[in-house]
C-alpha cells in the first residue's frame, strides 16, 4: 500500500508532503487499519478549514480524500503525524 500525505495552508503557507510505502514493513497491517480509516472519513473535496490551518491531502492507493484543522479524526491525525514524520 503506498499512503501519501500533502499538507499545505497554515501561517507560512509552506507545503510537505511524505509517502510511506508499506509493502516491505513488518508493521504494514497497522497502517493499512489506519489508513483505512482515515480515508473513510475523508471528503471527496477539499472542505473549508480555519484561517491559517492546515489542509490535508490523503492519498492511498491512488485514492484521494480531504481533510481540514482543526476537524481531523484521531486516526487521520495519527496517519498524518507519521506519513510526514516517517515518509520521504
């Protein structure tokens, strides 16, 4: 499963992105659960946020959903918070 992440908006409006790629992790079926249910509660469309929050763009398997501070789920909170901190 490759899980993709693209955060942009917030006070600077820098955008970052991370991938994680899970084929080859022992800990795959982890984040396949929370990827599935991250994207589950996903939009199809980018919603409105807060001023100066970010916006998220989750992408797994070629499948795109949206999310927006400060109305994120526990699990895309987590996924977000790893894809970026342990993708590339």
């Amino acid at each position: 499963m490759r899980i993709q992440v693209r955060r942009t908006g917030g006070f600077g409006g820098i955008q970052r992105r991370g991938e994680v790629d899970t084929s080859t992790r022992p800990d795959a079926h982890e984040w396949h659960a929370l990827a599935r249910q991250a994207v589950a509660a996903g939009q199809g469309t980018p919603p409105a946020g807060v001023p100066d929050g970010f916006h998220y763009e989750i992408t797994v398997d070629g499948k795109s959903v949206y999310a927006a501070d400060p109305r994120l789920t526990d699990e895309q909170r987590e996924l977000i918070s790893r894809v970026l901190k342990e993708g590339a």
